[in-house]
C-alpha cells in the first residue's frame, strides 16, 4: 500500500507538471484551427459544346493546281489574295460560278423587292410617329399632367419598339444581299484575272490545317440539330483529322484548302443535362470556359430543352475569342455565377441570432465573428468579412464558442 501510494503521488504530480501539454494535445485533436485562403468560387454547367461562325472555310472556286501566297498563322485582311488556282480550265469554271452568283443575286432582290419597300415605308412612318410623339410627351411634360405624360411616353416608346423592329428586319435583309453582292464582286475579280484567285473574305489569322467537317459547321446545319446530334458531332469533331493542302498540290472544285478564324461573333451550342441547367433567358451575359481556360463573357441566344427528353441545348454568342483559342468542339462549363473572398469549409459556419458566422481564434478563445456567406459549393463556402489571416476553428460547434480551443 505504501508503495502505489507513493506511485499514485508521482503520477498526480507528473500529471500537475504535464498538464499543459496534456490540454494542448487534447485540444489540437479535438479542436481543428487553420485559416481560409482567398479565392473563387461559382456556379457553373459542363458538356460538350460546338463551335461554329468564327471562321471562314476557304474553298477552291475551280479545280487545278494551286499556289499559296501566305502561310499557315498569317494575319490577313478582307480582299487578301489566299492563293491561285493557274489552269485555263480554272477560268472557265470561275465564269460559270460567276454567272450561277449573279442569278442568285438578281433572284433574292427580286424576292424581297417588296418586303424591301414595305419595310422602308413603316420605318419612314415610325420615324416621323416617333418624332412627333416626342414632342408631344415634352409639352405633356411641361404641363404638369402626369396621366397625360404618361400616356404619350408610352405612345413614344411603341413607335420607337416599331421601329427598331422594322429595322432589324431590313438590315437582316441588306446583310443577306451585301453577302451575296460581295459573292458577285469577289468571283468578279477573280474572273478578271489570269489566274483564279482565291480571295479573304474576312479578316483574322490563316490557318492551312482543315477538316473534312469544316464545312459542315455552319448556322443552317446546326440550327436543327438536338442534343444528342449536337454530342455525337461534338466527339466526331474532336476525333477528326487534320490535313493541310500543300503548295503546288492539284485540287478539285469545291474542296477546301485552308480557313481564316476571325474570333468575331463566335457561336456556340453546349449540350447538358436539363436537371443541371440553371436558370437562363435569351440575352443573359454568362462566362464560358472552354477546355479550363480563362473564361470569356458570352450572351445566351436560345435554350431548348427536352430534345431528347432530359438534356438541354444553350445556345449563345462570344463577344470575342482569340483566333488562338478557337476550337470547333470541346468540353466547356458555363459560369452563371462567380463570387470572390475567403474560402473556408462549410462546417466552419455556426448560426447565432440569426446571423451566420465562424469561431474566431483571439488569442487561445473562440469568439464568434459574423461573415457575409457569398456562394456555398460542396463543401466550400467564399465569405466576406474575414481576413486571410484570421484563425478559424475549423469544424464549428456552437459549443467552442467563449471556450478555451487551444
């Protein structure tokens, strides 16, 4: 007996000595404390996307042998001579192209010689509704009628509605003639020439590496296409393989020997999963990252969902996408919402009166500190109204709080 009690009187008074780095230890496996880190977070949809309208297939205009005059990465501008195409063969068929443009042209004014008039007359009678309803509102104005203000804004506003409507619809169809009048003029240089010419018809970067699919990335071929066509191109694009027309080589009417990428008014359709799809609307600005990118702003053109039943297509429109990051297809995420801040675990967050907040680390105490909860995403949360130097209990239990954590 005297020998535990002296055992028993040695080990109270390790456990008196020890007992601060007992209480620490217990308290660094009990208590998890670290820092947030600054960063991003944000809502975001994948799926496979096409691309399409940011570039310019170049075809040969006749068959034979031809001869590049610039090279594959060159900047170029409108009217630029691409290449030459030099048998008299080449000419005969230029003629005939010719011809077959002009026919096209001639047809399209005499279709919408009427609809041309039509348009004009209704913008020139909005135009003067408009001024004069705005002369009206301003005397309305000075009045001091507000029923009557009113009532003439709204007067003012459906003429000026009509007539950016009657518009749009003009220069819909002035920028279809202006294509097929440039078709006209380019073939007739082309046809002037001792050789066939084959001429850029936008402005942007040469490239010499194609597909046999280029062509087929086109408005009219993608418009009616669903989901499930829109993913199966996606991964035929991805899969396809590159070729480049050499100098000298002999080509055939209508085959394609190179493209220009502008990176102007670049088009897409991303294909994703209806349960996954935010809530979007024609003319929303959204981000778009493709292949994990830098994203770009875009804005949404269309969403159709259901085709086939659960997946959706977002259509939209790239302000601008650098000739070098132009693609035809490639995984892509649609950024609907991004938030910036500290970024912490979402079981940090405690509730009190109604507020939300973490358990800040003053000194060796947990005391609580409210946060402005900008976004939570999994597990993560992006607050604001905390530094990234502030300590943090990690796992917040309401209990720790007025507690010694360390």
């Amino acid at each position: 007996m005297k020998n535990v009690a002296i055992a028993l009187v040695f080990v109270l008074f390790g456990l008196v000595l020890l007992w601060p780095y007992i209480r620490l230890a217990f308290l660094r496996a009990v208590v998890p404390i670290g820092r947030g880190v600054p960063g991003v977070l944000d809502e975001r949809v994948s799926g496979d996307a096409v691309f399409y309208s940011g570039q310019a297939v170049l075809t040969a205009p006749a068959a034979g042998t031809i001869s590049f005059r610039v090279k594959h990465g060159d900047s170029v501008r409108v009217g630029d001579v691409i290449a030459e195409i030099g048998d008299t063969d080449a000419l005969a068929s230029v003629a005939d192209n010719l011809a077959a443009a002009q026919a096209q042209l001639t047809e399209y004014e005499a279709q919408t010689a009427g609809s041309f008039r039509e348009l004009t007359r209704k913008i020139q009678a909005c135009y003067e509704n408009a001024v004069s309803a705005f002369y009206e509102m301003q005397i309305a104005f000075a009045s001091g009628n507000p029923s009557n203000y009113l009532e003439k804004q709204e007067a003012f506003d459906r003429y000026v509605d009509d007539l950016s409507q009657n518009r749009a619809e003009l220069m819909a169809l002035e920028d279809q003639r202006s294509r097929l009048v440039g078709q006209v003029e380019m073939m007739q240089q082309v046809a002037s020439s001792s050789s066939v010419k084959i001429l850029a018809p936008v402005s942007g970067i040469f490239c010499a590496d194609v597909t046999a699919m280029d062509p087929e990335l086109t408005p009219a071929n993608l418009s009616g296409m669903d989901a499930s066509q829109l993913a199966v191109l996606a991964r035929e694009l991805r899969d396809a393989t590159e070729y480049r027309v050499q100098d000298g080589q002999k080509v055939q009417y209508g085959e394609v020997v190179g493209r220009i990428v502008s990176g102007e008014d670049v088009k897409f359709c991303l294909t994703v999963k209806t349960e996954q799809r935010p809530d979007l609307k024609p003319g929303n600005r959204v981000m778009l990252e493709i292949n994990g990118s830098t994203p770009v702003y875009c804005t949404i053109s269309g969403v159709t969902d259901g085709k086939p039943p659960g997946y959706s297509v977002i259509a939209g429109e790239i302000d601008y996408l650098a000739p070098d990051k132009y693609v035809r297809a490639s995984q892509a995420s649609l950024i609907t919402r991004r938030e910036q801040g500290i970024i912490i675990p979402v079981k940090s967050l405690v509730e009190k009166n109604g507020q939300t907040g973490v358990l800040l680390v003053q000194k060796t105490f947990a005391v609580f500190h409210p946060v402005d909860v900008r976004m939570i995403r999994g597990d993560q949360a992006v607050v604001q109204g905390l530094s990234e130097t502030s300590e943090i209990v990690l796992n917040g239990m309401k209990f720790f709080e007025g507690r010694r954590v360390r």
